[in-house]
C-alpha cells in the first residue's frame, strides 16, 4: 500500500497546487511522475480538476500528458482529449505509438476522429488507420506495427551494427528475422548474438519453430498463448505469414485484466465494458436489459406460486418459508455456475471432463441440500412447533439443490456449446430455474401434505 | 480455438495409446509437447490415465514432465507427485527452478515434503527452504532465487564476457547491478552494453533509479507494480536492500489470474482457491459455512415476512408478488456490487473518490426503480385488476432498489476500510438487506393501505 500512499500524497498536493492556481509548481510535481502514476491521480480527481491538470501538461510536455491518459484507457482517456481542437489532438497523438494513438482516436466522437485522421502526418495516420481497419479485440488491433525485424541473410556482427543504429528500437529481447518478402521465418535474442563470433550467419542461430500470431486471432486467444507458454512478445503475422506487428507481454496484461473483468461483471449481469464512473445514464441503459428479462423471469417464478394460492390462503406460514428455499437454491447455484464459468475461462473444463464436474457438482448439491435441509427443518420445526413443515421445508432445499448443482453445470456449458458467452446469460436461466423449481417443490410438497400440515397459529 | 483443437487431438492419441499399451509411442509422442501443452493435455485426462500417462513421463524425461506438472499449478500437479517414492520426488525437483520446485513440495502430504527436503542436494533443498520460510502470497514466495548480476566495478566489456561464460543465465533483458556486498544499486540492460565502447565503466550506463520488490511485499503488490510500469521483471530485495531474487512477467500474469479468481470466487461466495476439480467433499466443507451464514439470514428475512402473516392471511397474493421485490433488489444489488468491488480491485475506486460513484449508483438504482416499478406495477395491475396492489408494488420496487444501490457501494467499502476484502463478504450483508428491506417495504406499505386493496380472487 506505500504506492497508493505516495499517490495520495501526490494527489493532494495537485488538488491544492490547482487551488492557488500555481501552475508552474504543479508543472514541475507532474512531471516528476511515471505515467502509470499520472494515470492513477487523473483517475483519482474530480472532472475539473482532471480536466485542469491534463491541460496544463499537454500544453507543456505532450508526451508525458498523451503517456499518462494511454495508461489510464481509452475509455477514461479520450473524453480529456475530445475538448481540444482537432490540430493539437493530431499533434499530441503523434506523440505515442500508432498502437495506443489509435486506441484513443477510436474512442473520439465520429467527426473529431475523422479530422484528426485528416491532420496528422499522412505517414502516421496511415498506420493509425491500418489498425484502426482490423476487429476490435483482435491481435491487429492491439499490436505495435513497429516491429523491429532483422533479415536472415545478415550475419551476426551485421545483425548488432544494425541494433546500435536503429536507437529507437526498444524491444530487443526477441529479435525475429524475416526473408526478403517480410516472411517471418525465425527467431534469436541478442543473448545469442553475443555468443558466438560476428560472421557466424543468423540464419544458424535462429529458432525456425516460433509462435505467432495471426492479424485477425482473437486478443484472448493471443493473451493465452503468451501465458502459456511463458512469452515477452509475440509477432503478428497477416494471412501469408509476413511479420506486421508485435504484441508486447505488458499488452497482454491488460487484455488478461480486461477479460477478468468482462467475466466478473457479466456474471453479475452488467456490461462487460462498465466500470465505477461510467455515466449514471449510460449504466442505467446498460444495466436496465438485464434486470428487465429478470423481471419477467421473476413473474414466471410469482405465477409459479399463483398456481398454490389456495394452499397460502389456509397456511400463510409458508409465505415465511418460500423464500428460503428459492434463496438457498440460488445461492447455491451462483457458487456452482461462478466455479464452472471460471474453469470454462481458465481452460480447465471442456466436453471431455464434464461429466466429472458434474457429478461432483451433483454431490456437493446434495450434501449442501441435506446438511442445510436438515437445518432448516430443525429450526421450522422446533420454533413453529411443526415437525412436517420442516419436513417439507428440508426436502424442498434437497431437490433445489440438487437442481441447482445440475443446472449450474449444464447451463453454461451448453449456452457456450451454443456459441453464447456463458458468464454472460447464465445466471439469468439459473436464478429462474432456482425461483421456480424452488417454489414448485416447496409449495407442490405443502399442498401434498397439506391435511398433515398444522394451520397458522 | 485452434490450439484447442490440436491439444483434443493429442488427447485422444494419448487415451489411443495408453489403451492399446504402446509406451513406446506415446513417450515419443509425450516428448514432442510443449510444457504447456501437456499441462492442459494431462488436466483434460481421467486422473488414471494422467497418473499413467505422467509415470511413463517422468521416468524417461523427468525435466519435462517437472515442467508440465509446474505449469499445471501446485494444487492438481502435487498429487501426481505424491505417489512416487521420495527418492524419486527428491531428484524430479532438482529438474526444476527452485522456486517452481518450492511450490510443488508445499503442496505435499508432510511427511513426504520433509523426506523430498532430506534427500535432495543439500544447496537446493537449502535453496528451497529458504523459500518456503517466506509467508505464502508474498514476494519471496514466488521469486526465483537464481538471480544474475552484474558487479558495479566492472566495465562493459567484463560485462560482456560474464554474460557470455554464465551460460545457464536465463533473465538477461534487465541486467541488475550490485555492490561488493550485493546490495542492489542499479540497472542496466543488454542493448546499452552494445551501444557503449567496452572500458565504459559499468556505473556510468546503468539507471540507478530503479523499482524494486521487499521479500516480504504481497504478490498481489507486486504484480500491479510490474503491471503498472510495464516492467519484465522486479528485482527483490531483502530488508538491507541485498538482491536475493527475481520475479518475471510471466510469475505475475499468474499472480493477475489468481487474484482476479479468487474475487470472482469470492463474490460467489466460494473459497478463492476452489477450482472446478477439487474434490466434493472439499468442496462441501468450503461451501457450507457461507450457505450457512446465508440460510440464517434467509430466517432473519423470513422473520420479517413473519411479523406480517396477519396481513397476507387477508390477501394471499401478497406471497406471490413478495419475492419479485427481493429478487430485483436482490439483482440490483449485485450489478452495483459487483462494479464497485471490481473497481476497488482495479485501483479505480478509493475514499477520495467515493462519494461520486456513491451518487452515481443511486441515481441508476432510483432510475432502474422507476422504470422496472412501472412496468412491474402496469403488469400486476392490469393481470389482478387492482391498481393499488400495482403501486404498492412499483413504490416498494423503488424504495428497495435505491436501498441495494447505497448498499452495494457502501458496504463494499467499509468492509474494505474495516480491512475485510470487500469480495468475501459483502454479499451475504447486501442480500440480506435487499430481503429484509423488499420484504418489509412490500408487506409494510400493503398493510399501511390493506383497506384500500382488493381481497384476492
């Protein structure tokens, strides 16, 4: 926690710099910092001030400001550039790599972005553009294509007199090497150039067998092949395997963050992209969806209990006990559905082991539901003094449990054999299945036993 | 998806082969997989055929199968160890870094980690239980205690040479500089060695400014520090500032992943380390005590419907509308929650910043009210022909939405200030609320106007 303590130190100084407006003082302190650290007390401030202290380094030192509202997203970011003129934000925009440039262009309202297009330098709008062409969250669209590459006919000492020429080159720890067409054909590291003498040909010291990845790979599949197999930089290939691109491992973090977050929100049903400051209004439209089909759900599951009104109407008590066992259910089925979707996501569960999840999942299900069940009829029974209530009570828990363990298991692993994100819609079909099931049982049992049922005291 | 496929592909040839008892192919074609790729090779297997399938392994290769069962995670890679005799064990971990090595053998029975710690050399299995002194999540945990350095007195040129007789050096894209009594004082990295004349003192080109990690700093500090500043590695340092080992980017992704886990888990109310595969009964015992907690609150909610049998005993259908309002708040609740628990993990969210998202939320949740109480009030009004029934419900719909969204933001961060993690126990707090308001706000507002509601049909 220093960190977070040296930021707030950071950030109140900002605050009452921007108070009695001295600007130069603040100047100074801001460009004292890492941008990942600028990106922290921008996030931190309130609109104005954020707004206010941006200006003030933009006009200053653009990269560092340009650096900073990089690290801090393109959704956070943009909307502190879109209040300047076109010229300045093509100029500032210049500043950064085409990669993350395009990121924050993307992100301008539709007009603003086309005129910055218009005025940076043909060559840098160029690339802008290119990226801007490929799918969003696709490898083309998050790689750096300023790859540095090397050509396989070099030898060694050409391969390092090149190195100390190209000063701007800062990846260096995989040095590809490409044909004369651009064909990626193989990989070094400039460990390896050191061990061996100058006019040995690169082309001995390369690794031919290399991963890439495609333009058009989807970013998650890319930011899983970086994990698993433990890389600092993957290069991008188009379609007839020339090197175009390079993603970086600091990238793939972001995307791996990303995802996490994309699950957890749609597994609480809210929009992948939603974070603490989104608009209220831009939340309210975003989130209204989902709690509408959960409103209708929850009238399916309420005509669910209109089938037994007769039964309430001659024993309220179970009224009292009805959301029990819909409730049990439902948070038995979250923790089921959470383990599955997380394992779907971490490549741990597929077809082939899911049976085994199940019946474990089935297990669990009923031991929750008999040990809790039997609870739950103790404790009915003894304080109302009505030893079938907890009876029915505890054998409804059982059967919602365990329809809450099967269904936790085969909902998203169907909803994603159907193609459909399963962190996304699943626990909108588990929490109806969990109400209705869990009323039908409770209730259906009652009416069962209702002559053995003693009426409400 | 094609990586996937590939891996279903040597899947089946594995099960084909163990099958038909051809060890001798399917060694070669064991042989042939990445590290990784036989990590998800063997969790997709039946634990029979993976025992088999890492016995045949272990024996011809031990170094690679070691390297598979690491990728594979301490939790499901130990078990597959703990068979073997501790001979065995003990000369299968020196194939390995110590620090993957380190968490293998934590994750063994007792005994059997004391036997492997006395039969291995005596510098590694010192090496390793000086990792395991470390506290479990911290920086020294998951270092990797082999650490290249360079001294401060060289030149470039000594440099040079020493990095090139270390063959066994792996890490050399951040090259750490330490003193005569390595005390770390400084970076530099490969490409600055090439761009400089070999008697360049060494001091003069490194960077003495340097971010590094305390042993005793938590890996979750750690990763956001390496994430934040787009670092490869970290350093580590012990309480005199000596370097004693190094974390890599690929360490951290781990970090990042388990941690982003262990919130999705723990918002479901699961344990952080539970995974699709640990056993039932295991995973019986973690679930339960947060049923439990939830069961006790699901009586103290039912208790509030109690206080009102008299008034449902009138109108009977009071029980079917009663859990729509506890579910939608109940639903609510868990998209604020879930924002603002992610957003405190993600640093976007601190006091500073508290009272905006704190407005923010109630106006969604006020919005999501009125808007979902309308059309809840225009349906059970128009199907039971009783307009204020309708009301009542919109109004109680309202007022415990506006509830869920203060809640979700508020308990999250004072469990946190509290210093409880805000994912493990907000919801059990907040659903219980949203109950315990819904009920009381419906049943309370039907009894305050009851003579105004028609009796059911």
């Amino acid at each position: 926690m220093a960190a977070q303590r040296r930021i707030d130190l950071v950030l109140d100084s900002v605050r009452r710099l921007l108070r009695i407006g001295a600007s130069a003082n603040l100047l100074n302190l801001l460009q004292k910092q890492h941008p990942a650290d600028l990106a922290q007390v921008f996030s931190e401030l309130p609109d104005k001030e954020r707004e206010a202290a941006f200006s003030l380094l933009a006009e200053r030192n653009g990269r560092l400001a340009m650096e900073a509202i990089s690290e801090l997203g393109p959704e956070a970011g943009a909307p502190l550039l879109a209040t300047r003129p076109a010229e300045e934000i093509a100029k500032l925009a210049q500043e950064i790599p085409s990669d993350d440039a395009a990121a924050l262009i993307d992100h301008l309202p539709e007009e603003l972005s086309a005129s910055v297009l218009n005025l940076m330098r043909p060559k840098e709008s160029g690339v802008v553009e290119n990226l801007l062409e490929y799918d969003e969250q696709t490898a083309g669209r998050i790689m750096n294509p300023h790859v540095f590459a090397l050509s396989e006919d070099m030898t060694v000492g050409e391969a390092i007199t090149e190195l100390q020429t190209n000063r701007d080159v800062e990846m260096v720890f995989y040095l590809y090497v490409v044909d004369e067409r651009r064909h990626l054909v193989g990989v070094t590291s400039l460990r390896r150039l050191l061990l061996v003498a100058p006019e040995t040909p690169l082309k001995r010291i390369m690794t031919a067998d290399l991963i890439s990845a495609r333009v058009d790979m989807d970013q998650e599949e890319v930011a899983r092949q970086v994990a698993s197999y433990n890389l600092l930089a993957i290069p991008v290939v188009d379609e007839e395997n020339k090197l175009v691109g390079v993603i970086t491992v600091d990238d793939v973090i972001d995307v791996i963050k990303d995802e996490a977050t994309e699950d957890i929100m749609r597994l609480a049903g809210v929009a992948g992209d939603e974070r603490v400051f989104t608009p209220a209004g831009e939340s309210l439209r975003k989130r209204l969806p989902w709690l509408g089909v959960n409103l209708a759900t929850a009238f399916l599951a309420a005509s669910v209990v209109g089938l037994f009104t007769r039964t309430i109407d001659a024993l309220p008590i179970l009224a009292v006990f009805m959301p029990i066992v819909a409730g049990m259910g439902g948070n038995a089925a979250t923790q089921t559905l959470t383990v599955i979707v997380r394992g779907i996501a971490l490549g741990e569960l597929s077809w082939s082991n899911s049976r085994k999840a199940l019946i474990k999942e089935a297990l669990v299900g009923i031991g929750n539901g008999i040990v809790l069940g039997a609870v739950a009829a103790l404790v009915a029974g003894l304080f109302r003094g009505d030893p079938i209530l907890g009876l029915v009570l505890g054998a409804a828990m059982v059967i919602n449990m365990f329809v809450a363990a099967t269904a936790g298991v085969l909902v998203p692993l169907g909803l994603r054999a159907g193609g459909v994100d399963p962190a996304l819609a699943s626990s909108v079909f588990i929490t109806t299945m969990t109400d209705v099931f869990g009323f039908f049982s409770f209730l259906g049992l009652a009416t069962l036993f209702a002559r053995y049922l003693a009426a409400a005291g």
